[in-house]
C-alpha cells in the first residue's frame, strides 16, 4: 500500500518543481499578506477606492490598446507614466498621511516609550471625564453649541496655534463659560491635553463625506472632519437640538446618552493606562 501510494505520487509530481520552503518564507507570506489586507481595507474606506476603480479602467484601455496595437495611444500612455506616479502621490496625499499616522499609532510602537517622559501627566483624571459629561450635558439643556477636541496619542499641535492659548484646568463650570453665547471664545473648539485645556476657539479642518446628513451643520462636519485626520476624541454639542453626538476614527454617532458618552471616555482613558502598565523604557530602566 505504501508502495503504491509512493509510485502514486511519484508519477504525478515527475517533472514538476516543488520548492523547498522554510519557516522564514511562511512567515513572509503572512506578512505579505497582512500588509495587502491592510491595504485593501484602507483603500476600501477612503476615497481611494473611486480612484483606483478609475485607475483599473485606465490600465484596462491602456490593455485594449496594446493588444490592438494602437501605436499613438502606447506611446502616450508610457510617456506619462512618471507623471502619473507623481500625480497619484499628490491625489492620494490625504490618505497616505493618514495611513502612516494610522500605522503609528499601533500598539506596536506606543508600548515602547523612548522619548516622551510627560506621557504619564497626559491622562484625564475621572474628574476631568466627569466635568466634560456635565458640561456637555449641562450645554445640552440649553441648546449651547459646543465643540470639544479630546487628545490622545497624536499631538494637535498645529490646531491649537489657530485658537487662543488658555493651560487652564478643565471643569464643567470653565466649559460651560467658554461657550457661552456672545463671549469672545465660544466661536470654535476647545482642545484638551490631559486635565488641562490647552486651546479655544480653535479651527478645525472640515471633513469632505459627502455622505454626512445635510441636517447637521459647521460644527459636525467640523467634528468629524478631525476625527478623520488624527485619533482624538471630537464631542458636539448642537446648538438647534441639544443632543450630544461624538466623531473618533472618522465615524459621527449622533444622540450619545450620557452614560454613552462617559464609557466612551472611559475607554480611552483606560486604553492609555494599558500601554502604561505594559512596559516603558526610560533611563536604562524597565517596568511592567
């Protein structure tokens, strides 16, 4: 039996060349694989998607032409190439930012803490958590709009230079003055770093979605549109319903209760505390 099944496979497999694969070249696969997935899924979900379907059509005409053997239309088509691969590098320079922002955000690199030593000072308390659900809430009631930039890992710093330096100490009662109607800061966004407010009426980059409710105004659009280009947490307050609604990772949930929007909070207060508790170099030293 075991004869057969030999010969079985010899005959089939004679001539054929079969590779000596090595640990190393299956884990290549998988990271190959990995990386196309994630490109995959990140051009499936920003506008890269439209232009590589174009992309796809182009490379087909193109193909149409050369098997047809239009002369003119192949030498245009390779004379433009290098031009092309520059274009698509402006076109796609949103989306290529915010992939490798995307990619260093990962917990990969954030667990392994070098250089900033402040990291630890830069968690909100539960105070600071609380105060911002009651201001927001509070804000609601009244139908105050509001507009507040939570940080987290990337710094937002070329968006507090739009606004007016304030490094006070976040409370409802602060929150609640800062936009209040017809007070020089109410116009804008207010970021906060930690337990302090960094910035107010701040200016803040509006998203493109075209599939955004033409209900909602400036300041969702506004709210998402940072979301869409950094890992903050953007809370809205709307100044015509009241309702409360948050944008993270370029998605808007509209009507947040407030225990909703505490977990939410607590989720990325938490998050933080992890990547601390795992382990960080400082000074020669470790800790787990």
């Amino acid at each position: 039996m075991i004869d057969w099944l030999k010969n079985f496979i010899d005959n089939y497999t004679e001539g054929m060349y079969l590779p000596n694969v090595q640990i190393k070249d299956v884990v290549e696969i998988l990271i190959i694989t990995v990386i196309l997935y994630e490109i995959m899924l990140w051009i499936k979900n920003t506008k890269a998607w439209m232009l590589l379907r174009g992309i796809i059509m182009l490379g087909a005409f193109i193909l149409l032409a050369w098997i047809f053997q239009m002369h003119t239309i192949l030498y245009l088509a390779a004379q433009s190439i290098n031009v092309l691969a520059i274009a698509a590098i402006v076109v796609f320079q949103p989306e290529l930012r915010r992939a490798l922002e995307k990619l260093g955000e990962k917990n990969l690199l954030s667990n392994i803490n070098l250089f900033d030593k402040s990291r630890e000072n830069e968690r909100f308390s539960d105070m600071t958590a609380d105060s911002i659900v009651s201001a927001c809430y509070a804000m609601g009631n009244v139908c105050t709009g509001a507009l507040i930039v939570v940080e987290q890992a990337i710094r937002l710093n070329e968006y507090e230079m739009t606004g007016i330096e304030l490094d006070c100490k976040v409370s409802s009662q602060v929150l609640i003055n800062i936009f209040e109607h017809n007070t020089p800061l109410h116009d804008g966004a207010v970021i906060i770093r930690g337990d302090r407010i960094t910035s107010a009426t701040c200016y803040l980059p509006l998203s493109d979605n075209m599939s955004i409710s033409k209900d909602l105004g400036t300041r969702h659009r506004a709210a998402l549109g940072m979301s869409e280009v950094c890992d903050a947490l953007v809370i809205v307050v709307s100044e015509e319903t009241g309702l409360v609604s948050v944008a993270m990772g370029g998605n808007l949930t509209r009507g947040v209760k407030r225990e909703e929007l505490r977990e939410k909070l607590s989720q990325i207060q938490y998050r933080n505390t992890e990547t601390k508790r795992r382990f960080t170099i400082r000074k020669g030293w470790r800790r787990k």
